[in-house]
C-alpha cells in the first residue's frame, strides 16, 4: 500500500544529506567496499545490526550509482520483505535497471530478462516451465550420475592423499551435476567446468574484480547455450534445456511468449548461479566439519544424522549472503518508510545467524533441529533447485564418510573479495582413508 509518513526516515532524504562518515553501529565496515569481505563474512558487523539497527539505512559508500540502501538483518524482517510483491526482483520506480545485485543491472539484459530478476507473473510462468526438470522424480533420476561423479573424485583425491577441497572437489562436482541437469553432452563437460572457473574468477579471484578472460568464458558459454538450444530445440531429449528451449508460456496471463534471449541466457544462468551457491555451500560445509572433527566422527557413527548435517551445512555456509530488491511503491515497512526506487537488501547470511531463530547460533552443530535457515531464500523467489543441491551434499557426503576417517586443513583458507557470495577461495586438506 501507499501510504504518506514524512516524518518517518526515507532513503532520499537521507542520500541527500549523509556525510561520508558511516554509521556507528557498522564500526566503520562499509557494507560496499568488497575488500572488507577477505576475512569471510562480517558476522559481527550484523551481530551489532540486529541488535541494534536491524533496519539500517547505508550510505553510497563505494556503488557505482551512488546511492543509499535499505539493510535487513533480522530473520522475521528478512523473511517478511521477501514474501512483499512491493519488494521486485525487477526493479521498480523510475530506474532504467535494476535485479538482484546492490548496483543496478541493465533491464532487458539481467534484470526481466533472466528468470531469477524477472517478477510475477511472468517469473512463476517460466518457473513452470522448467520445474518438471527439478522434481523430485527426475533429482532421484539423477542420482546414479552424480554418485558416480562424487565416487570418482573421492577417489582421485584419496589415492593422492591431498587435495583442495574447493577446486578439486566442490567446484568440479557441482558443475558436472548441472551439466548433467541442463543436458550437456558429457564430452563437453570438461569444458563447462573450465568455462565456470574462470567466469566466477576462481583463477584470480584475489581481486576481487571482473577480468578480460571472465568476461570471455561468460560470452563463450552464451555462444555455447544458444547452440544448445537449438540442439535441443530440434531433437528435445526431455531435460531441463530441452524444457526451456521448446516450452512456451501458456495463453491467458498477459505475458508475451518467451523470446530467444531468455531461452538462450538460462543456459549461462544455471551454469553459475546453479553451481556457485552448492560449491560454496559444499567447500564451506566440508571446512565446519573438518574445524569441527568431533562433528564428522559422530556422523560416521551414525547415519541417521545426515540430513541434518545437510541442513547445518547450508545454514552456516549462506553461500548467498544477500539478495536486493527494489520498492515498487512508498511501503512503511517496521518504523521507517521506504519510498518507491528504493534499494532493499536482504541478508540471508545474517538471518542464519539470528539468535531469536536459532539457539547458539554460532555453534555447528549436525544435530540442530529444527533449522529453518534461509539457504534457499524465501517467497516467489525460493532457489529453484533445492532438491538437488540436498541430493548433491548428501552424495558426497556419503562417498567421504564412507572411505575418509579424517580431513585436515594444512594450509589456510583464504576468502574472495565478494559481498554477493561468500567463497572459500580454496580448502587445502588431507585425507586419511578408513582402514
């Protein structure tokens, strides 16, 4: 609803009038300068939020546009703004962008025109499309394939002894899986595993900045993912490209039909945003319980305690830490007033770790129950793929538990200069193999 509160704080009003100075509750971490971000996530940055600020308005700090943001914090605010249609994934007032990062993306190209920045209806439409592909039926039609793939890696990495748990383990696993989701012919796999590493900048990730050759190995996969739905367009083999690349939106919502550029950009889309959460989530999860061995050997003791450890995995990693969204119209949201355009973001990370939600939130613990973490995010836009990446964690899981008595780290573990992922850029360990 639109509702007229002048006496209440506004972003505007604000933007206009804040110094360079950041608020005190932030203890002097900017929330945009991504270098704040190679020690990990800032918990204790947000710990002071909830507490005290949990709806903060930030200053421009360090965005291209320079503009303040609205900062959620707290777990019932996080999940009640992310149920809010008024909070697009879009975009919204008189922006020529927008989608789900801090800085404005270009609309047309990121925002509407890939599933996860695009809005109801259009975005449950297509939604529905490709959801056949990640049902519970065909992740269980899946699983042979991808416990072969995690069997093998765990065995490579074994009989050498060492390994890194991120590159060696996590990131080759999680983008095989989505090949095999997506269709991909298995003599290109190979190549989607080299493309997602340079793309998401794990080779020079320290700086924390695009490359030339990331930009390259983005283009390349779209030049890849438009032959692959022509491929699938002509002989449609009933996986998820096959989905999108012969599926339509059906008559009698309003929505125009799909064009090619949606088609097209999904393959590049699930590529990275289908694996980048799982290997973190995976890489992170392995490290809790390698920090926290009394953790790994009660899971070897029993069994029965794994999808719980699942869960606990994807709670601590918060491999997405937020999402942004923009204010469709002037909502008084708690005691502040958000006007239309303004920037919202929802720190899942943080909500994960809220102590009104979770006891002892900073405790792993693969025996937490209940844990309703916010991994997946919430409302319309919920992960599209929980199931598989629970198949996936599990799996591995499995194949480590059942010839690995113990990991240990032997070197350390440094973190990407990223805000919008939080990436354990590697995981030296050694594995002993069980006796």
């Amino acid at each position: 609803m639109t509702v007229d509160q002048p006496e209440l704080p506004t972003s505007r009003n604000a933007s206009e009038s804040v110094s360079d100075q950041l608020p005190a509750v932030l203890g002097g971490f900017d929330l945009t300068d991504q270098v704040r971000f190679s020690g990990g996530f800032p918990h204790e940055v947000f710990n002071r939020l909830r507490a005290d600020e949990p709806i903060l308005l930030h200053p421009p700090g360090r965005t291209r546009d320079g503009e303040s943001f609205w900062v959620l914090s707290r777990y019932e605010d996080v999940v009640e703004a992310a149920a809010n249609p008024v909070f697009s994934s879009q975009g919204g007032g008189s922006r020529e962008g927008g989608g789900t990062h801090l800085d404005d993306l270009p609309a047309g190209t990121y925002a509407g025109g890939m599933l996860n920045m695009m809005d109801d209806p259009r975005h449950q439409l297509i939604k529905d499309i490709v959801s056949p592909a990640v049902c519970p039926s065909a992740v269980a039609a899946l699983e042979p394939v991808v416990r072969e793939r995690a069997s093998a890696l765990v065995s490579t990495v074994l009989e050498r002894g060492t390994c890194d748990l991120q590159a060696e383990v996590a990131g080759r696993y999680s983008v095989e899986v989505v090949a095999a989701l997506l269709g991909v012919p298995r003599q290109d796999w190979s190549r989607l595993v080299d493309w997602a590493e340079i793309a998401m900048g794990y080779e020079d990730r320290d700086e924390g900045e695009a490359t030339g050759r990331s930009q390259a190995a983005l283009l390349d996969m779209y030049k890849y993912g438009c032959e692959l739905v022509r491929a699938k367009r002509a002989e449609p083999a009933g996986d998820f490209m096959s989905l999108i690349a012969t599926g339509e939106i059906p008559e009698g919502h309003g929505q125009a039909p799909l064009v090619d550029y949606e088609r097209e950009v999904f393959f590049n889309l699930i590529s990275l945003a289908g694996t980048e959460p799982t290997r973190n989530a995976i890489a992170i999860g392995l490290l809790a319980l390698v920090e926290h061995p009394e953790q790994w050997q009660a899971l070897r003791a029993d069994r029965s305690l794994l999808d719980g450890a699942v869960e606990e995995a994807l709670r601590w990693s918060s491999p997405t830490p937020y999402n942004r969204r923009t204010a469709t119209e002037d909502i008084r949201f708690r005691d502040v007033l958000i006007r239309e355009g303004d920037k919202v973001t929802l720190w899942w990370a943080s909500a994960n770790r809220d102590e009104r939600v979770f006891a002892d939130p900073f405790r792993f613990d693969v025996r937490r129950s209940p844990n309703p973490h916010l991994a997946f995010g919430h409302g319309a836009h919920t992960c599209l793929g929980p199931a598989l990446a629970r198949m996936e964690l599990r799996v591995l899981l499995e194949e480590l538990l059942d010839r690995v008595e113990r990991i240990e780290l032997t070197g350390p573990v440094p973190w990407a200069r990223n805000s919008k992922h939080t990436v354990a850029l590697r995981v030296p360990v050694a594995l002993t193999a069980s006796s």
